[in-house]
C-alpha cells in the first residue's frame, strides 16, 4: 500500500472542505479522494486533527509563542538519562 499521508496533510491543511469532511469522518473524506491510509496513519491524523484544523498562518503564530508546550503536548520530549 502506497502511503497518501502527505497528499493528506497538504489537502488538509490548503482545502477547508476536505480539512472539515476529515474532521468530520475521515475515512469517508478519504475514499471520496480516491486516498487510503493504513491503520497508523488513520489514527495520527485523527489524533492530529485539532492541529490540522488551526489555519496555517494562526498555528505559525502559536508555534512562535509557545512552541514548547505544543510540541510537549503533541510528543513528550524524554528525560534525559541520568
């Protein structure tokens, strides 16, 4: 299986019906483009699709004001080993 995961993420985040349609049911959007994503890819995108859902030029803003936090929240940095 080819991954889609990027031609996902640009329609995404260029093309606000698509964005809302997967928002709203992802599979659905994706079958309707013709797009697959396995298991893992599916359950990233419905794990990011809060994130996907920001405007580009509003979440460039947010990672500029509290980039840590964000990027804590999406994937924990570890502790560094004693």
């Amino acid at each position: 299986m080819t991954t889609h995961l990027p031609r996902i993420i640009h329609l995404a985040t260029t093309d606000a019906d698509f964005c809302a349609e997967l928002q709203a049911a992802p599979q659905v959007a994706l079958a309707e483009r013709g797009l697959e994503a396995n298991a893992d890819e599916l359950a990233a995108l419905v794990e990011l699709r809060s994130l996907i859902a920001i405007p580009p030029q509003k979440l460039a803003t947010l990672l500029a004001i509290v980039p840590t936090r964000i990027w804590q929240a999406v994937a924990p940095i570890p502790a560094p080993a004693a």
